[in-house]
C-alpha cells in the first residue's frame, strides 16, 4: 500500500467558538533567533551559537465577502486604546474524513490588518477579503 502526503485544501479553522470557511491561510511559521556568544577564555577561534528568542510570524486568512457578514469588521472594531479583543484560533487539516490530522494552535491572536476586496468592472472573479492576525505563540500537532 502507498502512502502520500497530506493534500492542502481540505482545512478548518475555528476562532471564538464558531467555525469559518477561507480559501487560504498563510504565514504558519515559528522561528528561533540565534544567540552567538565566544569567551574570551576560549580555544576555539569561532562564536557557538546557542538557540535564543522564538519569532512568530503574522498570519493571513482569505475568505469570500458576504453579504450582512461583518465577522472581520467586528473584531477589528474591538480596538480601544492600547487593547483589544484576543482570541485562540484553531487551523486543521483534515483528512478525507474530515478528521485533523494537523492542528495549529493559534494563542491570543488579534487583528493588525483587515482588508476588502479589490473591485475591478471586468472582472469574474469572487470578492474576497483578508485578515492578518498577529500572535503570541503557535503550537505544531502532527497526529
């Protein structure tokens, strides 16, 4: 029997407790800064370098634009100040059976940017709207 890999396009994601179809998640990535450091003390003539702070990068969800559907505008209007609403964000992919067999763990996201359609008179195209979320951390299940 073959095994494949994990088609793409078959994902959820779920924020606040509902559940909400997009058509493209980016930007699931973690990354570890580099601390370099050399004692004086030393024989070796290089730095070692030893894994410092962890990066998280901004996510951005694409979604089709519906009618009486304001869900990105709504969050984004939670601004006050210097606070805002943050919400844990859920992204599985799924399997043929529709079980996660990937699941990112999106902790205390919060919208930085929200952005409509672009509108174009010869166009046949779907209106589609954009989030990008900022985080503080993504945990990684592979099942």
């Amino acid at each position: 029997m073959a095994t494949y890999p994990i088609p793409k396009f078959h994902f959820r994601v779920e924020w606040g407790g509902t559940r909400i179809g997009f058509t493209e998640v980016t930007g699931l990535e973690v990354s570890t800064d580099v601390i370099e450091y050399r004692d004086g003390a030393s024989p070796e003539y290089s730095k070692i370098k030893m894994p410092g702070m962890q990066k998280f990068g901004n996510i951005t969800m694409k979604r089709g634009t519906f009618a009486h559907d304001n869900e990105y505008y709504n969050w984004w209007n939670t601004h006050a100040l210097n606070t805002i609403e943050r919400r844990d964000i859920t992204i599985s992919l799924l399997n043929e059976t529709h079980e996660p067999v990937v699941v990112w763990k999106v902790k205390n996201a919060w919208p930085v940017k929200v952005q409509s359609t672009d509108l174009k008179g010869d166009g046949n195209e779907v209106a589609i709207e954009t989030i990008e979320i900022a985080h503080e951390g993504l945990t990684i299940q592979n099942d």
